[in-house]
C-alpha cells in the first residue's frame, strides 16, 4: 500500500502506512513471545517483511520526492536532465537494507543489541519528510517567514546525500541498543529509559518534526552509551 500510493503522489499517506508497518513490527516480538510461536519460517517471513516495508517502500517514497523536486527547485531540475542515473540512488537503500537484514539473521551479536542502524529506524527517518511538507507544522528554523527545512528536503544533494549515507550505515559495525526489555529495572535499561523519556519530551514539543532529531539522538546516544558511559558504569 506504501509502494502504490507514493507512486500515485500520495506520499504522506505512503509515510503513514510505513509508520503502521513499524509499529506492527514493534508488537510481533511481543505477540510471538506471548503466544509461544517460534519459527525459522517466521523468522524468514518476517525479514523479508522488513525489506519491503522498510526498504523498498521508503527508497520509492525517496525516489518520489525527487520526482516533485524538480518543481521545487531547480537544481533538481537540472541535475536529473544532465545526471539521470542521480534519481536511482534512493533504491541503493533497498539493496542495503536486504543485506543488513540478511546479515542480522546469521550474527550471533545482535541477539540484544543492533550492529548497524536497524531498517525501521532508516525507514522512519525517511518517511518523516513528507509528513513534515505535508502537515506543515511550526518549526524553530525559519527565516522570512520561509520554512527552510522544505527547501533542504526538496535539495536534490541531501536526498542523494542522505540515501548513501543511510545506506552505509545500515551495514556499518555501529553498536545501537534495541528496544528489548528483558526486564523493567533502571539499572539493565537506563539507556533505554532515557532514550524514551527525551524523545516523548521531543515528540510534545516538535511532534512530526521530532522524528529526524529523534532517530539522530538514537544514533548519538547509542555509540555514547556503548563507546563512553558503559564502559564507565562496568569499571564502577
């Protein structure tokens, strides 16, 4: 449903399904632990779920906002008539995606945690521009009464930009926490507590503009957890 409406220029709605999707993904660890279904097949089902949902759907609903760029912007206009291999590059996430899924089924180390920024988050990331050009809501970055964030995301250097470089991080070896509790004390998920407390502080203030700033404080505050605090609270 993502794939169909954002080809038919229904990109906030294509944004939504994708956030469904993400949400049911959320939930499926749960149902499956609460109902004692365990599967390979299940397991298999369920990544190359992920590769159209979060793969496939978010780099067409990428490729689609540089389609309406070109009447936007016209740099847009004159990058995709002299560089047309430039409006292929948000598929580079689908490929990217496959192979970070596919890898996370066969590596023993993300059991809890995640090696590489996980597709959800990719997705989400994405798919929070067009809610943002559609719902158009206050935004602290303005100048002459002009939303800047439209422009920046209608520039064909950072949709081009950011699909290589969300495709180099889906299979880099960046350790992010998950969102698995085990259990519900402070000391096992403290990174976890904090994260959810500063992105519903993000998510009252911004709202839809929160996503990006939320999925970019995941990113920081992961390697922060793993790479300075951890270690810290271990030695204590």
């Amino acid at each position: 449903m993502a794939v169909v409406t954002a080809f038919e220029g229904q990109l906030a709605d294509a944004a939504i399904y994708v956030y469904v999707a993400a949400i049911l993904d959320f939930f499926d660890g749960f149902a499956a632990r609460l109902l004692g279904a365990y599967s390979d097949i299940g397991k298999e089902l369920d990544s190359l779920a992920d590769v159209v949902s979060f793969g496939v759907a978010p780099s067409v609903v990428v490729y689609c906002l540089l389609q309406q760029s070109m009447n936007f912007n016209w740099s847009s206009y004159y990058v995709f008539t002299q560089y047309p291999v430039m409006k292929y590059f948000p598929f580079i996430m689908a490929a990217f995606s496959a192979l970070r899924l596919a890898k996370f089924n066969i590596d023993p180390r993300q059991a809890v945690d995640f090696i590489g920024v996980p597709t959800p988050a990719n997705a989400l990331l994405l798919c929070s521009f067009p809610l943002l050009l559609h719902f158009h809501l206050p935004t602290l970055i303005k100048f002459s009464d002009k939303l800047i964030y439209i422009d920046i995301i209608y520039h064909p250097g950072f949709l081009c930009g950011l699909s290589l470089i969300m495709s180099i991080l889906l299979v880099s070896e960046i350790r992010l926490f998950s969102l698995k509790f085990k259990d519900f004390s402070w000391r096992n998920n403290a990174n976890r507590y904090i994260f959810l407390i500063v992105s519903a502080i993000m998510i009252a203030v911004f709202q839809f503009n929160a996503t990006p700033i939320i999925i970019g404080f995941y990113i920081i505050w992961s390697v922060a957890w793993y790479k300075l605090i951890e270690p810290r609270l271990i030695k204590t």
